[in-house]
C-alpha cells in the first residue's frame, strides 16, 4: 500500500510539472504574439527579411539544447545578493518577487541561468552605479522576463545584455538610467533572439548608442525587437539614435517618442543597412538631431502608418525634420500611409518633413503634411547628393493621395531631383508649388480651419485643427472671416473644413446672419468642402428651453442679395436671378438648414433635421437648390420652401454634363468645350497647366474654343472646367511632341591633307552638327555611313582618283543636305590654301556649291576602310507596379545616344527566366508585351541593348512588382 501511495504521488507530482512547464510556454508565446498580432504585416522587400518572414518557430521557441531545467520555483527577495542567488540558480526556473519600498542595488554582476522572472512593486527600485553590466543573460536556451520593475538612476556601463531566445520587459519604468558614453553602448542591448517591450517607460536616459540597441553581429534576421504601448522621453544619444537603435527586426506600435535628441543622426530611431523597422499608430514629437532625421533615419526597410509626426527638426543639409535616408549599405525603402506632419524643420537643409538622397524609393500616401519648413523642400525633398559613405544614384518616389498645407516658404513644397513613379490626386493648399509633377493633383487652394479667438480667420492663423469634442464657436470666426473676405473682395474659390462646428453661443434662438452679416456681396462664391467624414454643422443653443433641452440652431445662408451701393445696414433688396452658387460638399448637417438668395448645390451631404428656402426681401427672386448624392434623415417632403425656388435632385440635378476635347492642329493646342449633345459652351473659363511648367486659363468663344500657342516639345497638358451651375465640370489630359522647325543644314566635303577627305556638316549657323548619321559612297560603290564628331565633321582616308558622294538624310531638328567631290590624289602636298605644286589637275566639289584645289597621286593603292566611332547609348527605364490579373503588361523603356534617339534596334528585358524583345521607334522607344508574369510579389528586372556598328551596348536594372 505504501509503495502505491508513492508511486501515486511520484506520477502526480510528475504531471503537476509538466502542466506548469506547458503553462509556463503558453504565457510566453501570448506575450510574444500579443505584440505582433495587431500590426500589419508588410510584403517581402529584395534582400531584407521582414517580420513576416521568421517563423513562429525561430521567434518564440524555447531552445534549451544549453540547460535543461527541471522545477520551478518562487521566492521573495531582500536585497541584491538574494536576487542574484535565485537568478543563478541551476535547475530551477525562479519567479522572484522584490519587496515594496527596498531599492536593490547593484553590487555584483548577475548572469542568469535559469527561466528566472523578475516582479516588482510600485515602490520598489533597482538603483545605484555599477562600473560593469549589472543584468547579462548569455544562454541561447532561455527566457527571462521583467514585470512591473522600476529601474531609477543607475549608471552603469549598460543596464542589460541579453544574449537568449526571450527577453519580456512588461510595465517596467527606466528612469535616469545612464550607460557608458564611449563604444556602442546602450541601456539596454538585445545581442540575440526576441526582446519584447509592453507598457514601458524610458525617460531622461543618456547612452552612447541610444536607450535600446537591436544587434547582433553575424546576422540582422535573429535579433527581433517588438515594442508596443510604451513611452520615450527626453533621452539623449551621444552619438546616435536617442531612442532606438535597430540593426535587426524592430516593430514599434501604438508608442510615443517625445523629446529625444541624438548628437549625430535619428533623434527616436535608426535602422541601420539591411535591417527592417515596422512602426503603426505611433507619434513622434520634438525629437532633435544634430546631423539627419530629427524622429528617424533609416539606410534600409522602413514602413509607417497611421503615425504622427509633429515639431521634429535636424540640422545639416542633407536633411529630414523628421524622417532622413539615404543608401549605405543597402537602398532605403520607405513606405508612408496615412501619417501626419506638422511643424517639421530643417531650416538650413533639405526636407521639412523627409529627405531622402540618392539611390532607393519613398512611397508617400494618403498622409497630410501642415506647416512644415526648410530650406529645400518645405514637406518633402528627395536627391541625388554627394554623401560622405553613400552611394550615389537616383531616388525613386511616389507621392499619392496626400494634403499639403500652409507651405508659406519661397521653396517649393515637394522638391524631387530623381525618378517620379507617381505623382498624383495630391492637394495643396496655401503652400508654394511652383513645379508641377505628375497629373490631377491641385494646387493654390484656401483652406479654413476653424478656431476661436482670431480677430479675422482664415489663412493667417491655420495650423490649429480642432477635434470632434470642441465647443469653440467656429460659426461667429467662419462667418466673420467670410464677411471680411467678402468686403475686401478676396478670390477664393474653395474653402475645406477640417473641424467640428461646436456651440453657436449665444442664445437668441434662430440666428438672424442677415441682421449681422449683410455687407456680403452678390459677387462672391465659393464651395465649402468637408476634408475627412467627421466634419459637423451642429449648432446648440446655450441656454436651455422649458423642456431643460439645448435647442438646435439654425445654419442661416439667407444673407439677402445686396447691392454694392446699397448701405451695409439695409439687410434687403429685390433681384430677378441669382447668378452665383454657393456649394457644401461632403459636411453633416446636424442642425436645421435654411437657404435663400442664391443657389445652392450640396453634394455627398447629410441632413439630420430639417430644410428650408426661405425670401428675405427678396421677393421673386428664381433661385435652384440642389442635391447631389445627398442622404436625408426625414421625408424631402417635408422641406420647405418658397414659389421662386426649385428643388432638383438626383446625382446630376442641376447641371448637364460637359465635354473637353484637345487637339493639335499644326502644333497649336486646340481646346473645345461642349455639352453631352456636342454643343459649343461660350464663355467659359478653362485653366490649363503642362508637364512642361506652362500655366494659364482662357475664355471659350463662341465655338466654344481656344487655342494655346507656344507650346514646344514633348509635353502632357491638363485641361480643366470647374464648371456651374448650368454645366457639371470636367476634364482632360493629352501627349503631344511638338517639334522645333527643322534647321537647314550645308553639307560640305574638302581635302586638306594627303589621302584624307573630309566630309563637314554645319547648321544654318556655321555650327557644326554633332552626332548624326552621314552616308557616302565612293565611286559609286563602297557604301558606308559613319556619325559626326564633336565638330560636325567625318574624315574618310581615300587612295587613287575617283569621286565621293555624302548625304545626310535630315531627322527631326535638320533638314537634309548632300554635295560630291572629285579627287585625284598625287604624291604631291597642297599648301593651306588646297594649291597642289603639281599641275596634275583639280578637284570640284558638286552641285557647285564649292570648289578646292586637290591632291594628286600616282600611286594607286586599294582604298582603306574607315573606322566608325561608335556612341554611347543610354537606357532610361522607371520601376513599375502591374496588376496580377492583367494578362499582357506593357512596359515602354527608351533608348538614346545622348539626346539622340536610337532607332529601330533590337533591346531585351529579362524577369526571372524569361525573356522578351521589342525593336525601338523612331522616338527610341520599346514597348514589351509581358504575358507570364503572374505571381505577386517584387522582380528586378534587366534591361539590355546589344549594340551595334554605331551604338555602344548597356544594361539598366529595375524594379518590377505585381500585386493583386
């Protein structure tokens, strides 16, 4: 019975364990996942494992090849030397738990040698100088875990090196904490496997290398960093970063960096050559950098989304207020979505907000950036610098979807000295932008940001954006702004919102705007736009009625249609029409409507209470009210309104569609606009911009036509028509290539020297023609054709007597030319003049164009071959993003010799195994019809010319990525 008693308890204490130990591994892994599992995860990038690419495996598996341990344990601790005793304790895993209101100071090193879990209290500290690394783990096989620890002033050479599969640091402070100044120090340094970092504080820290450093030295793919719900403030890198220094895997979410200043580069974070940084729903603020980057700096994998990035500056030229890169190493890859920058510099340098130099790619979307400022592109600048260790080659962008605003500098906003992928739906509003990159992106517009206090709103004081739970009285600023605008006669044509309308306050009930604001003129109109979902009308009154509630107050837009030599107190006059609109569009209206005196069109609008057209003295005046794709919480039914008023409604109510044509009739650009029905629209005016930097607007005549002169070269023009209340708006692109008058050319053929004819070709001029193509033949036969040089000319070594004919063909910039010669070659050497001392004859050149004494020569040896000089030749190709679903993908590349085109030759592009030819146009342009490239993902492809008799061969490389 005795021995049954204890092999019972021998299998139960057995199982006891094994539940502990599988409890103990079900704890890590949902601490390391909790991290990862509300991130985005990102696509494989050329050369750089990202998170998505270690297995679960790799990062959350407990090797314990180097100890195995067999209990655990827990016990309470009184002073450093216990806690170092259960750290080091062989053979059992400890849960240490320290004592509220003893600080632990450190006396000796401990280094861990079991799954030890440290758990502090709200009063107790590790604390004090120690001249080595108080906290080492060097156990690959490992998991040691910090909970709620407070580390306070500690100077020390690092605090922590953990060398192991885990490290948890959870709800941990680190306060004061310095490492060494010298070397690469830092506070903390995860040297292998996965650190993870929950709900901690790091705050006036100082280390050489920032507070954390991610690195290991034979790989940047087995050292993971994942930082979630944590805080850095105001520490201080002596070199570099102030905040997090990544050489590895970094994943920073919902975090905020405050505060940090690194000597060198990146005031938060630097990511290093072939290393890989994630960060989501972070904010970035004040960071400082004494070299690039004020927040981050990155040589390679960066990706951003749903950040903020607020008053960050640097101070070099080379740049970034608050994001710098360029290539050492390996290329920077940077992706930008839906982030925000305001009030980033660098007022000496490059990049307000981002600054990325020579070889790599910056993808920017969907994100707005307000008030940024430097010296070089006020938001964003991008080029190809001489940069000390970095690697000279062009920057590649694209630059979607994104609001700029209040870029007031003499710079332009974006600044881009490389490859432009893309370039459009981008707005700018109050920002400078004198160069126009791309297609249908906006420009000069106003933008109104509601907030109080302001003598005259508008665009003077707009940096300010409220959130949904202000009760500022914007209404009073808006429309205070609005009369003075209107009084001052400004031209503005488009106001956005981006604020919450809170209380009207004050509580007369309905507001009377006539009665306050009736110097508004007839001649003012505008379209009031709603910049994001959120945007309210939803005006209370301040005082309560007799049901204890907050009335809603009117929005009142019948201000009377005045006069201009009327005075501003009489609120009323009489017109027959209105003839200007006033639009809302994209606005919730949770307040009741009432218009009157104008016309009005609301568009993607909603009405949660009620609509009114009322007629403030002006009695039959015919106005049109309509709704555009509008959504009403009561019966349109019931909307009041007067007999002069019509209400439309449906997606295109008002207006009738309109139509613009652009044609090239002998290099004049000719712009039509008509109606659906093909009717001309007199009268009406069109703006126009080019790739080429040309702006302008024009009136449409009576054909509803216009023409733009001038125009020369290879350019897009944008055509556009806001359009009325008549006529809905529209807009058109188109390509043309208009081409420079061909120059008359002389072609002339002479001898000065023995055996040589030269053949010379020069512009109306005298200028020598270079780089074009020369045939001539001699004695009717031996054709060749050979390139100009640098002087226009060809010398051509000939024997005997005979005559040589040359034509050049003429090309898009020359007109054709030909001429002959007669030579008779002697021994005999002619002066400078061309006067052979032999008699034995002459030598004319043809068509009588000129003549020249020529060479004699008794000899009449075989004539030699001439040497053609062959040209270099360029390939200028841009990376490129296909749909998996697209059967053919065209991609067009050009080749040229210098500014030459290179015409009708074979070029290859091969993409993974496969290869595919084109021939080039008389433009020098090839277009590839790929048809087996259908799996997702990012190629690098290679483009190739052979070469031939004149041309030189080359290669470019470039990236290729399908998506879904």
């Amino acid at each position: 019975m005795k021995i049954q008693t204890s092999l019972f308890l021998t299998v139960l204490l057995i199982f006891i364990c094994c539940i502990g130990a599988a409890s103990a591994n079900e704890d890590i892994s949902d601490d390391a996942l909790s991290t990862s599992s509300d991130l985005e995860v990102v696509e494989q990038t050329d050369d750089v494992t990202l998170l998505s690419d270690v297995s679960e495996d790799t990062t959350l598996e407990i090797n314990n090849d180097d100890e195995v341990l067999e209990s655990s344990g827990t016990a309470t601790v009184y002073n450093w030397t216990d806690l170092e005793n259960k750290a080091e304790t062989v053979g059992t895993d400890y849960t240490i738990n320290l004592v509220d209101g003893i600080t632990y100071t450190p006396t000796s090193q401990i280094l861990f040698k079991n799954n030890a879990k440290i758990i502090g209290t709200e009063n107790s500290y590790i604390s004090g100088s120690y001249r080595g690394i108080p906290f080492k783990c060097s156990n690959t096989g490992l998991t040691i875990t910090f909970q709620n620890v407070n580390f306070k002033d500690i100077s020390s050479t690092m605090l922590m090196q953990m060398l192991t599969t885990n490290t948890i640091l959870d709800g941990c402070t680190f306060t004061n904490v310095n490492a060494s100044s010298s070397g690469h120090n830092s506070v903390i340094y995860n040297n292998y496997g996965t650190m993870n970092i929950t709900d901690c504080t790091f705050s006036n820290c100082r280390a050489a290398f920032g507070v954390i450093t991610n690195h290991n030295a034979g790989s940047t793919t087995n050292i993971i960093l994942n930082v979630k719900n944590s805080k850095f403030e105001n520490n201080y890198g002596v070199t570099e970063p102030g905040a997090i220094n990544n050489c590895g895997i970094l994943t920073v979410y919902n975090s905020t960096f405050i505060g940090n200043h690194a000597v060198w580069w990146a005031g938060a974070i630097h990511t290093h050559s072939n290393a890989n940084t994630l960060i989501n729903k972070s904010t970035f603020k004040s960071n400082t950098a004494g070299w690039n980057g004020g927040a981050l700096f990155t040589y390679s994998v960066l990706r951003i989304y749903d950040s903020c990035f607020e008053d960050n500056n640097c101070s070099t030229s080379a740049g970034g207020g608050a994001i710098g890169a360029y290539n050492y190493g390996s290329q920077y890859n940077i992706i930008i979505d839906n982030c925000t920058f305001k009030k980033n510099n660098n007022v000496n340098g490059n990049g307000g907000a981002i600054a990325t130099l020579n070889g790599g790619y910056l993808n920017v979307y969907n994100s707005m950036f307000i008030a940024n400022y430097a010296a070089n592109g006020q938001a964003i600048c991008a080029a190809n610098e001489n940069i000390e260790n970095g690697t000279n080659d062009q920057p590649y962008l694209a630059i979607v979807n994104n609001t700029f605003i209040n870029h007031t500098g003499s710079s332009d906003t974006v600044v881009i000295n490389g490859v432009v992928s893309e370039f459009t739906n981008n707005t700018f509003i109050n920002s400078t932008q004198n160069t126009h990159y791309g297609t249908g992106n906006t420009y000069n517009s106003i933008y109104i940001l509601m907030t109080r206090n302001n003598e005259i709103l508008g665009i003077f004081n707009t940096e300010e954006i409220l959130n949904a739970e202000s009760t500022f009285n914007s209404m009073d600023d808006f429309w205070r702004w609005y009369a003075y605008a209107s009084a001052q006669n400004q031209n503005f044509d488009t106001i956005y919102l981006n604020a919450y309308f809170g209380e009207w306050g004050d509580s007369y009930g309905v507001k009377d705007l006539d009665s306050t604001h009736n110097f508004i003129k007839d001649n003012i109109q505008f379209t009031i736009i709603g910049l994001d979902d959120n945007v309210y009308f939803n005006l209370e009154a301040e005082e309560e009625d007799e049901n204890g509630e907050y009335p809603k107050l009117d929005y009142d837009l019948d201000s009377g249609t005045i006069s201009e030599n009327m005075p501003a107190e009489n609120g009323e006059g009489t017109v027959s029409s209105a003839s200007y609109t006033i639009t809302h569009k994209n606005i919730i209206f949770d307040c009741p409507v009432k218009v009157g005196s104008k016309n009005f069109k609301f568009i993607d609008c909603t009405f949660k209470r009620s609509f009114e057209v009322t007629d403030k003295g002006n009695t039959g005046a015919n106005i049109v009210v309509s709704f555009v794709n509008c959504t009403f919480d009561f019966d349109t039914s019931e909307i009041k309104t007067i007999s002069t008023a019509t209400l439309k409604f449906g997606d295109d109510p008002t207006a009738i569609d309109s139509n613009i044509t652009i044609t090239n009739e002998s290099d004049v650009v000719v712009v039509s606009l008509t109606d659906a029905e093909g009717n001309p629209i007199k009268g009406a005016t069109v703006t126009y911009n080019t790739t080429s930097g040309v702006e302008g607007s024009n009136v449409t005549g009576d054909d509803g036509k216009f023409n733009i002169v001038g125009l020369i070269g290879e350019f897009t023009i944008n055509v556009t028509y806001v359009g009325n209340e008549s006529y809905n708006p529209s807009n058109n692109s188109a390509l043309f290539n208009f081409k420079l008058p061909a120059v008359k050319t002389t072609l002339s053929i002479n001898s000065t020297e023995k055996g040589i004819v030269v053949i010379t070709v020069v512009d109306n001029e005298s200028k020598p023609i270079a780089n074009i193509e020369v045939k001539y033949s001699i004695n009717g036969t031996d054709n060749k054709t050979n390139i100009t040089g640098a002087d226009g000319t060809i010398s051509v070594p000939i024997t005997g007597e005979g005559e040589i004919k040359a034509y050049f063909e003429g090309n898009e910039a020359y007109l054709k030319s030909e001429n002959s010669y007669k030579y008779n070659f002697t021994e005999a050497t002619p002066d400078a003049n061309g006067t052979s001392t032999n008699s034995t004859g002459n030598a004319t050149s043809g068509n009588g164009t000129s003549t020249n004494t020529g060479k004699t020569n008794t000899n009449t040896n075989k004539q030699t071959t001439t040497k053609t000089t062959k040209k270099a030749t360029k390939i200028t190709a841009s990376k490129k993003t296909f749909k998996a679903k697209t059967k053919t993908k065209k991609y067009t590349i050009t080749l040229k010799a210098d500014k030459t085109a290179v015409k009708k030759v074979k070029v290859t592009i091969k993409i993974g195994k496969k290869t595919y030819k084109a021939t080039t146009n008389s433009k020098g342009k090839a277009t590839f019809k790929i048809t087996k490239l259908t799996k997702k993902g990012k190629y690098t492809a290679t483009i190739k010319f052979a070469g031939n008799k004149n041309f030189k061969a080359t290669t470019k490389k470039v990236k290729i990525t399908v998506k879904k």
